[in-house]
C-alpha cells in the first residue's frame, strides 16, 4: 500500500500549500512595525504575551474565505493536491477539536470549520487533500518543544514561547504530546475523510518515541496516509527539502521542495516580491527532474480573501501546465547522472521530455543518450523537428534543430527505440560545459578510499554534523583537509576551460566571501598530470572562478579537488564544479 500511495504522490508532481491563521490578521505589523522576517512567526518575532495574541480570535471572521473558489484556482493552475496549515506554531487550530478549545469553531466569531470545507471542497473537485500540523511549537503551550534548544534561546525568533515562560525548569514535552498533539491528531484522522498525506514541522524537543507514536498513529488510522520527514528523527515516507530548496541531483528518495510564492509563507501586506510565472514554471520543470514534487506556498489575509497577485500569477502558471502535462504529471525524473545547464527531462517509458529555458534555441545537444531516438517533436504543435544521433569520442551525441518562438519553457518530446539508456560517464555536454557533482566523485582520506556518507530520510532534523552528501545533493560538513574527491570526465570538445566552484545558495541569503583555500588537479587516466588552477577563497550563496584556465584535449581525465586549508570557523559546503568553455 505505500509504494502505490507514492506513485500517486509522484503522479501529482504539483500542489498547493496554503498557510493562514491568526498571524494573517496582522498581515507582518504588530503596534506600528513590520518585522523583517517571515509573517507567521509574528507572535515570536514581537514575542507577543499568550493572552494579547489570544484577542486576534476575536476579531477572526474571514468571510472571504470561499472553499471553493481556492481549490478551483488550484486545480486550474495544474495542482493535484492542498495542504494546508491545521495548527501552526501559534497553536491555533482551523478545525473544530474537542481536545483544545483553542480553534476556529469555538474561539472565533466565524464559528466554521474551515478545514472541513476545504476536505469538501477538495472531494468535490478530485483533488488529494493534505494537513499541516505543527507537532513541536506550539507557541500557546508551556510544555511545547524548542526551548531546549540553547542556541536559538537569545533569537530574535525563539522556537520556544520564552517570553511568557521564560524558566524551562518543569517543562514537559510529553504533557503537551500527550495531551494535545496525539489527541488533535487523530481528530484530524478520523473527522475530514481521506488524507493525501500528514505535513509535520520543526521537530524540536520530539523523542524518536514521541515521534514514532505518532507515525504509529498516522498508520494505524489511514495507512495510505503519507507522513513527511519532518515528524523527526530520521522517520517519514517521503523527504521535506528544506524551505526553498532545490535538489543539485535527480533524487532516489521521494521527495518534495516547499517553495514560498513571495517572501513569507503567512500574509503580508507589504510583501510584493512576488514569483512570476515564468519562474514558478521553470521551478516545476526543474523540480520534476530531479524527481521532486512542487508545493508552491500562498499566504491568504486575514478576511480570507487571495492577494490579486497570487490569483494572477498561478492563472498564468495554470496556461503552461495545461498544455504540457503530458511532460509532467506521470512522469519520472531525468534518467542522467544530473540535471542539464540548458533545462530539464523527465521520462514516461520509452517517451524523454526536454524542457528548455531558452525558448529562442535553435539547437540542442545531449550526449550520452545511447538509445536510438525514432521521433522528436514540439510537444504543445505536435509538429516534428529535424535531429540528427551520431559517435563523438566513442560517446552518442544527439542534436535536435528547434523552433524558436516567443513563449516560455516549450517542451520537446522524443520517441525512443526502447526505455532511455544513458551513459554513466560525466561528459561534456551542450555548449561543452561539464559538472562535476559531489554524489558523483571518488572520496579519498589521506590517499586512501573512503565512503562519504549519505544523508536518509529526515537526517537533516537529526542534528548531524558529519561529512555526507545531504539529500538535496550537496556535500556538507567538509572540515578535514585530508579529504579529496575526485571525477573520472570525458572532454568532447578540446580547448580551455574556465573552473568554477559553486556553494549551495541560500534563499535570501547575501553571497559572502570565506577563506577556504582549494586546489583542482588534472590528469590524463595514465597519470600524467595536464594542469591544476587553486582558489584562495570561495564565496557562500555564490560561485568563485580559479585562478587560471584548464587546457584540455578531447579524451578521459581525471580531476581531483583538494582543500590546502579550510577556514577554521566554518565548514565547507559544496554543490559542484564547473568547466566552463573560455
């Protein structure tokens, strides 16, 4: 039953994720000011006492709110499946529960359960429905986790509610889980039908006990209920990738990138850097090849009512989606050791779908692709294009001649002669560009070969400090200097290369320079050394060039990137190499 509950999960590729509560009353502003931060933190961020926050359910009244009208705009934009936000940290629920008198049908003048009309609204339309539930925070509760947590005591936003109780001495996470996690959680289960799947949060304070009762829990009521990894401690069918996080490589474990359609995730007024379209379209190509689902965020007000913006922006997402859907819902990622510079694939059986971020092309080249391609076409005309599959260097190379026009994305489709067999050899590929990724590489330790770890389901939330390849692909946790990878390429196209060392960028996050010294060496396969460019620093959220060029003959090498030094305060953390045509 799981396997066939996570083909429907990958199948859906597309859903909305909606956060609303209290904090959208507020709308980011509390006595005057804005917070720079993230808008359903408000109650932290301000730390605003239990009993002046408890006051906004008295003013909740979203008559706007329309059920309908939301699941409709979601399934016109291409969503297979809603999550929205049950209880969040605040500790207000959206639901009618006995457990916790704390919530829309007994606190609010609204009076309405708002989760059951959406669970209504959702069977209507045949769209999967999913619940958000913050197991951990829950900032209206003594007992609630995060004040173990020493490091984010002094924040600007604590996890935990220190403001009303600031003494930890007592605090008892299990009374809280018993008491409301547990309870509220089965009423979640057992009150609004089928549930798609189960989105925890933040597991802070949270025992592997504590969190496996509460999977325990989730299955015992709906098997066929998904739970992401953010229940904690290493538990969950399918990865939660960080907040706006996007995978480097094609991933094997199921997963999903919840992505922010402005800044906050909860309303604010003052919040205009909006997403376009064309990025949420490139996003969901993106994110489908590396065979990760797409849970884009909007954040109602107060009255229940959708920012115009938001409605306008997933219209026109909702254009492009109807007319390639055959690329994406079914669909399994791309098929190549990782993703192209030039757009994405996805695959169904013996069926490639190219999506390109340069809709003027006139040109494509994948190598790598051995099996013969029958057909292509331009997926949205139907219309053939010309191609051409020759031998480069021993290699197959498949150029495709496009069609140039004024739209976004255009996918192509290629018939195969069978199911796609690519070349498991890092190779040059459109443009002559080559990626040498940290999954990919030979791990050496003081010469000698070593196995760099790799993160699992929910390692993240484990608090691990290690070296290892986390599941979103990059290499983390890089302190010693003995450490060495190295990647067997195979160059199509001679000349000099430009290197290029990329850090795994963080959303919002300024690039910064960091003193970690790096050193890439290359040699033929017989050992005969043909150059090595250094870097005396790298920059976070950014890319750094080397020193010097690389002069590389068509033919096999092997490159490895050494440290010299690592900067003594702070782990490197690496996305990839670049060669780059000079």
């Amino acid at each position: 039953m799981k396997n066939a509950a996570i083909e429907r999960f990958y199948d859906a590729r597309f859903g909305l994720f909606i956060h609303w509560g209290l904090y959208s009353l507020l709308a980011g502003e509390w006595q005057g000011q804005r917070m720079d931060d993230i808008g359903e933190w408000i109650m932290s961020y301000h730390k605003i006492p239990i009993k002046t926050y408890e006051k906004l359910a008295e003013r909740f009244n979203p008559t706007a709110f329309d059920a309908d009208a939301i699941v409709k705009m979601a399934r016109d934009a291409g969503m297979n499946y809603l999550v929205i936000t049950s209880k969040h940290h605040e500790g207000f629920a959206l639901f009618h529960s006995k457990a916790d008198p704390y919530n829309v049908v007994d606190a609010t003048p609204f009076g309405r359960d708002i989760i059951g009309e959406l669970a209504e609204a959702c069977r209507k339309a045949d769209m999967k429905f999913g619940l958000y539930y913050s197991q951990a925070l829950d900032w209206h509760e003594r007992n609630a986790g995060g004040w173990d947590d020493p490091a984010y005591l002094p924040a600007r936003r604590p996890w935990a509610n220190i403001w009303d109780y600031p003494d930890s001495t007592g605090k008892d996470f299990e009374e809280y889980f018993s008491r409301k996690v547990l309870p509220q959680v089965r009423e979640l289960l057992t009150q609004y039908g089928d549930i798609f799947l189960l989105w925890f949060d933040t597991p802070r304070t949270i025992t592997t006990e504590q969190s496996k009762r509460l999977y325990d829990l989730v299955k015992s009521l709906q098997p066929d209920c998904l739970v992401n990894s953010r229940i904690g401690n290493g538990l969950g069918d399918y990865a939660s990738l960080g907040d706006n996080q996007h995978p480097t490589i094609p991933l094997a474990v199921p997963s999903e990138s919840p992505v922010t359609l402005n800044d906050t995730w909860g309303y604010k007024w003052y919040d205009n850097n909006w997403k376009e379209s064309p990025d949420i379209i490139a996003k969901l190509a993106r994110l489908a090849s590396k065979n990760a689902n797409f849970l884009l965020n909007i954040g109602p007000r107060g009255d229940g009512s959708i920012p115009e913006e938001t409605v306008r922006i997933l219209r026109e997402t909702g254009d492009w989606t109807r007319r390639h859907a055959e690329a994406l819902y079914g669909t399994r990622g791309n098929p190549y050791i990782h993703d192209f510079d030039w757009g994405s694939l996805t695959v169904r059986d013996n069926r490639l779908y190219c999506f390109l971020a340069d809709s003027q092309a006139e040109q494509l080249t994948i190598n790598g692709l051995n099996t013969p391609v029958r057909q292509a076409c331009s997926l949205e005309t139907g219309e053939s294009i010309a191609f051409r599959q020759t031998y480069v260097q021993g290699e197959t190379s498949l150029t495709l001649q496009l069609q140039p026009h004024d739209g976004i994305w255009p996918v192509y489709r290629l018939d195969l002669a069978g199911a796609p067999d690519f070349s498991a050899t890092i190779l040059s590929q459109d443009q002559g560009r080559l990626f040498l990724y940290p999954h990919l590489a030979q791990a050496s330790l003081d010469g000698q070969p070593t196995t760099i770890r790799r993160h699992g389901l929910g390692d993240r939330y484990k608090k691990v400090a290690d070296t290892a390849i986390a599941s979103a692909g990059m290499l983390v946790g890089w302190t010693d200097p003995a450490l060495a990878l190295s990647w067997e390429i195979k160059v199509l196209s001679p000349g000099a290369y430009r290197v290029l060392v990329q850090l795994p960028v963080q959303y919002r996050q300024a690039q910064k320079p960091v003193e970690h010294q790096l050193t890439l060496e290359a040699k033929t396969v017989s050992g005969q050394a043909v150059g090595q460019v250094s870097w005396t620093q790298v920059y976070e959220n950014g890319e750094a060039e080397a020193d010097a060029t690389l002069n590389l003959a068509a033919g096999t090498y092997r490159l490895t990137l050494k440290a010299l030094s690592l900067a003594a305060d702070k782990q490197l953390a690496l996305q990839c190499i670049v060669l780059d045509p000079a």
